[in-house]
C-alpha cells in the first residue's frame, strides 16, 4: 500500500523516511560535514523523504485509504435504446440493470469495473492510445456516447468526497 505524492504521507511515515534519507546521507562520502549541515538548515530532509518514499527506498508505512473508486457497469454497444447514448453505465447492482433493455447484455451487467471518475469510464470504452486522440482536449466528444445513469454519478461523487478526507 502506497500513496500518492497528491495523497501525501502522514507524518509517521514521513518521519520514518527523513530519519532512513538522513542516514543515507550521512554516510554517503560525497556530502560534507558542511554540505550536511546546510542540508540541515534548509529542510532538505523533507524532500529527500518525499522523494524516498516515492522511488520505494524507504517503504510507505501509511494506513489504507479510503476507497478510491466505484463499482459500476458499462453496458453496450448495441442497445436496444442508444437515444441516450451508445453505452450505459450503472452502479454495480442497480436494479436498472436487470430491466429487460439489457437482456443481451448479461456479461456486461455482471462485470464491475473500479473507476475514481467519470473520465475513467470514458478512457476505458475508449482508450486514448485506440482511437488516437488527445483526452486533455477531445475527451468530450467521446463522452458524449456514454450515458451516465444517476447511480453511477451518485457513487463516482462519493468516490470524490472521499478523496478530499484523506490528509492526515
Ligand atoms: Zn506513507
Ligand atoms: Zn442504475
């Protein structure tokens, strides 16, 4: 389990890595008494913690996080309906997805996928890399295609509130 520099460390685990970077340092030949303590004065321990735990020198200790992601459905192509798109999706679940529209579609509503996001679901029905276009500017255009039922939104915004707990 580690986290993101975005989800930051707690200090526990911060603390563990300045003392393990710190070390390093000091018995590495190629800093000097002088450059430790200049090092010392302005912070850089910090950094060098940070930049431990993200390169995995030193292991993050955290607690788990709050999950990250939803469960839902994405059903299509080929729906019987597509006024409202070419794909569906759903909270994994939803009685929706049991209505006789997605009879076809048995695999589809039985397989739930983890997404932190709407653009997530949109990136996986069309993967950036497949359809050679650019997400941060033509995104749009593919979500367009894909009808977000509000148990899907209700559970991608809880996904999000949690998100924004987790400094610590
Ligand atoms: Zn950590
Ligand atoms: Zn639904």
């Amino acid at each position: 389990m580690s986290r993101t520099p975005e989800e930051g460390h707690t200090k526990a685990c911060l603390a563990r890595a300045m003392v393990s970077a710190v070390q390093n340092m000091r018995d590495a030949d190629y800093l000097t008494d002088h450059d430790f303590r200049i090092a010392a004065q302005n912070n850089d321990a910090l950094v060098w913690a940070d930049s431990y735990l993200a390169d995995g020198l030193c292991d993050c200790v955290c607690p788990p996080l709050p999950k990250r992601t939803a469960q839902l459905v994405v059903i299509g192509p080929n729906l019987l309906d597509q006024s409202k798109g070419g794909m569906h999706v759903h909270a994994y679940g939803c009685a929706d997805t049991h209505k006789a529209e997605y009879r076809f579609h048995d695999i589809d509503t039985s397989t739930p996928y983890d997404f932190g996001s709407e653009r997530e679901v949109v990136e996986f029905v069309y993967p950036p890399s497949d359809f050679d276009y650019d997400p941060e500017t033509e995104l749009a255009s593919y979500a367009d295609d894909i009808y977000f039922y509000p148990c899907a939104v209700t559970a991608l915004a809880a996904v999000r509130n949690a998100g924004q707990r987790v400094k610590s």
